[in-house]
C-alpha cells in the first residue's frame, strides 16, 4: 500500500521539470508548408496542424499552472500536519 505524505520537497522534485519551460515563443508558431496552394487536402492539412499545435501549447499552459500549484499545496498540507501532530 502506498503511503501518502506531505512533502515540499517532493512535490517541488516533482514539478522541477516542468516549472522551468516556457512555451510563450511557441505559441503564435505556424506550420507552413511549401506546395502548390490549389491542393485542397494539402491546405486543409496545414489547417489542422495549425490547430493541433494551437491546442497542444494551450494544454502545456493549463498543465504549466497546476504543477506551479503543487510545492503550494505541499507547504499547506505540510503545515496542516504540523499542527494535526501538535493536538496529540
């Protein structure tokens, strides 16, 4: 079983990676691709990719904010055993 325990310094392990990217530059990118702009399929590719790539640097900002949020809660939670610890 496993067991669960505060710790800032796991959660801020946890999160390192991630805190540390900036996905700010990537977000106005555009594929272009060189083809003659009378191929339908070929415009409607560029297209989704587009948005898929608009989409992706949308979600690894939602996913950026939660994991700022984790050394937080940790420091919260720490503290909230801390004084739970003290009553006894």
């Amino acid at each position: 079983m496993v067991q669960i325990a505060s710790s800032i310094e796991q959660a801020e392990s946890a999160v390192r990676e991630l805190v540390g990217v900036d996905i700010h530059q990537e977000r106005n990118e555009q594929f272009q691709a060189s083809y003659s702009s009378d191929i339908s399929a070929m415009t409607n590719a560029q297209t989704i990719c587009n948005s898929i790539f608009s989409g992706t640097t949308d979600l690894c900002q939602v996913v950026l904010t939660q994991a700022n949020k984790f050394p937080e809660l940790a420091r919260l939670v720490e503290q909230r055993d801390r004084e739970d610890a003290n009553k006894w």
